[in-house]
C-alpha cells in the first residue's frame, strides 16, 4: 500500500488554511530596514494575505491537502 508522502515542514510554518480552504500567509518585507518604510506600509504589511488560486494549488500539493502529484 503507497504511503501518503510527507508534509514540507517549512510550508507549514509559512502558510495557513482557513476554514473555507484558502491559503494565507504573511507578506514579505517585513523583517528589516523598517526606518525608511512609512507607517502605511508597515501597517500593510501586518496583515495577512490571501494566494491567488495558482499559486495555492503548488502550496496544497507541498501541504498534502488533498491534491496528488
């Protein structure tokens, strides 16, 4: 009997499901050089992001939610 495979543990930490199943995930450019980013962007970059669908079918097959290959 195939076994499942296994989950990429660095897209786990990266990413979440919601409930409906979309992919969300934090943006990038939030770690340093802060000083000369305005506090718009800064606020912008706190809030999470939803993948668009092509992208998110790559992270559900790294993620093993459902999709083979």
């Amino acid at each position: 009997m195939p076994k499942p495979g296994k989950t990429n543990r660095s897209m786990k930490k990266r990413f979440k499901v919601t409930g409906t199943g979309k992919i969300k995930h934090y943006r990038s450019m939030h770690s340093h050089y802060m000083m000369k980013k305005s506090k718009r962007r800064k606020r912008a970059l706190r809030v999470p992001a939803v993948l668009t669908s092509r992208e998110a079918t790559h992270i559900r097959r790294g993620l093993l939610l459902g999709l083979k290959g």
